[in-house]
C-alpha cells in the first residue's frame, strides 16, 4: 500500500466524524515529491473545535503510536503518529473558518504571513480526501496569486539583514556561526524574493524541497539550485562571493519584471554599503 492509499484510508476514518467538513492530502505526498524519509500530512477541517477524543478517535482505530500531541495553539491543532507499520502521519486541523480567514488576508489583504501562505499552497497543490465542495471552494480562492502580493513579499525580502554589510567583519574574526546563520538568512530572503516573483505562495516557512525550486521558478538566476547548495558547502570565501552574485542576480530580476518599485534605488544603496575596515 503506497503512501496516498493510506492517507485516503485515514480520511476515510475522519470522515465518520460530523464535525470533520473536509481531509486534505498536503505535503511531498500531494506534490508527488515522496521519498523514503516522507510521512503523510494531513489538514483536516472541522466545522467547530475537536476535543482530545475527537483528534485520538483516528489514532485509537489503527492501533497507532502517538509521537506529539499539541494543545491549540496558533489557530490550529497538531499532533503526530505511526501506524502499526511505522508510517507517520502528521495531522493539522484547522476550522473551516479560519482556513477561509487565512486565504482572505492572504488573497485579498496581501499578508505575506508565510504561515497564511504555507495554507494556502497546501490548497492550492493540495489532493482533496474529502470534502470535495469546501476544498473546491478554498481551491478557486487560491487559484491566482495577487499582483500586490507578489510586490509585498519582494519589498519585504529584498532589503535582506541589515548584518549584510558586516560578513566582511565576520569572516576576518572567524565567526562561522553568526557568518553562516547570516548567509543562511540571506539565501532565504532571495528565496522568498523568487516566490514572489514567481507568484508562488510559500510553501514551508523554513523553505523546505529547496532542490525543487529551480524546476518550478520560471523566473530564477541560471543554475540556482546548485548554487545554493555550493554556498553551504564550499570554501567560504568563494560562498560570499557566490552569494554576493546571487543577490545581484536577483535584483536584476526584480528591477525587470517590476522596474517601478519605489524603494529599489534605496535598497541598491544600501546593499552597496559594507561595514568599512578600522585603519586608525
């Protein structure tokens, strides 16, 4: 039984529950990115608020083993399990109408909230278990992606840290961890600039399958997956240098598709500055 014939198995369970309005398949499972280190994510929407018993009925039915079991917390609950043959299962629920309200702040207000976002790719590439009329309805909701919110996410990520202009500084004093947390940082700044160009909402907030990125960017630098992966593991002085050519790459995109932007000039200046070497 492969992976999307045990999570159809698991809606079929959810589904006796009336509260349960709709299963959604989300994840690598639904993109058919799958390996074999993948689990089934589910998002299960609830007409009102499930009770413990509500969310252990389903674990209870396959004789599973609870890994983590949240409380409420951030509109949501979460908990996680292994099915007798240790597949693990990790299941969001949400209300139906918060999954509305998130998609509306998202698609009509423009948030660039990347956990609203993260909802709203689970949807839009996401494989309907159950529930068919309230999926289609979020579906048709996330179909496009708003103009404005693609210019909100670049001019959120453009400006990258404002630690930028110290690497120099880092590197000499070999201060590898706030070195590399801050090229880390940087790397996912251009990564959420490229979601935004791409029109793309994002779709894990730690930018997870970053191998698949440069198959579903239509707009990118050249060979960018491979250059993400040389920043993180060669030299260290050629990975700034490589980064310092991604950031310019990117810009130049930006300034293509949206020459317009009011704070790009700003943001080139300050980009330019680096943090000056003490001569006195």
């Amino acid at each position: 039984m492969n992976l999307k014939d045990i999570a159809r198995k698991m809606a079929g369970i959810y589904k006796k529950n009336k509260k349960v309005q709709a299963v959604l398949l989300a994840g690598s499972v639904s993109r058919g990115w799958e390996d074999k280190h993948s689990d089934i994510e589910l998002n299960i929407f609830w007409s009102e608020s499930p009770t413990d018993e509500d969310r252990m009925f389903p674990i209870h039915a396959i004789d599973g083993t609870i890994i983590d079991f949240h409380p409420y917390e951030e509109e949501e609950w979460a908990e996680s399990y292994l099915t007798p043959k240790n597949i693990k299962l990790e299941i969001s629920s949400f209300l139906t109408t918060t999954a509305n309200t998130w998609i509306k702040e998202v698609v009509i207000d423009h948030e660039v909230d990347y956990g609203k976002q993260c909802m709203a790719s689970s949807i839009f590439y996401g494989v309907s278990l159950y529930g068919d009329h309230v999926i289609s309805k979020l579906k048709k909701e996330v179909e496009v992606y708003p103009d404005q919110l693609a210019q909100n996410m670049i001019e959120e990520n453009l400006a990258l840290w404002s630690r930028w202009n110290n690497r120099y500084a880092l590197l000499d004093r070999n201060e590898w961890i706030m070195l590399y947390d801050l090229m880390v940082g940087v790397q996912k700044k251009l990564l959420g600039t490229l979601f935004g160009l791409n029109k793309l909402y994002i779709h894990h907030p730690s930018f997870k399958w970053m191998h698949k990125y440069s198959e579903i960017f239509t707009i990118k630098p050249d060979h960018l997956d491979e250059r993400l992966s040389r920043i993180l593991i060669q030299n260290v002085h050629e990975s700034i240098k490589e980064l310092e050519l991604l950031i310019q790459e990117v810009f130049n995109l930006v300034e293509k598709h949206y020459p317009d932007l009011p704070f790009l000039e700003a943001y080139r200046e300050k980009l330019s500055f680096v943090r000056p070497e003490n001569k006195g």
